[in-house]
C-alpha cells in the first residue's frame, strides 16, 4: 500500500478503496489523509502539549 495513495483516490471518487501493508504506519498516515483532524482539534492537542 506504500502511503495509500490509491486508496486514496478511490475515496475521493467515491469509491470503495482496498489496500493492505505489512507495516501498520501506512494505515496511520492514510487515515490522517482521509479524515483529517479540525481546526478546533489541533489548537486542543497544541494547548495539552503546552501545558506538559
């Protein structure tokens, strides 16, 4: 599945995209890419971090 780009495309056309890999960041970096966190989210994990 390399960085999931077919699986990718296949999601952004509405399509029902299948892939497979061995090493399971690729599945992390694929989600990021089709559902990726809100605006809201990312200043929340920003001000966590801040706060360590």
């Amino acid at each position: 599945m390399e960085r999931g780009s077919t699986v990718l495309l296949a999601q952004l056309m509405n399509r029902i995209g299948i892939g497979s890999d061995i090493n399971p960041l690729s599945s992390l970096l694929l989600l990021a890419r089709l559902e990726p966190p809100q605006l809201p989210e990312i200043r929340e994990r920003i001000r966590a971090v801040a706060r360590k």
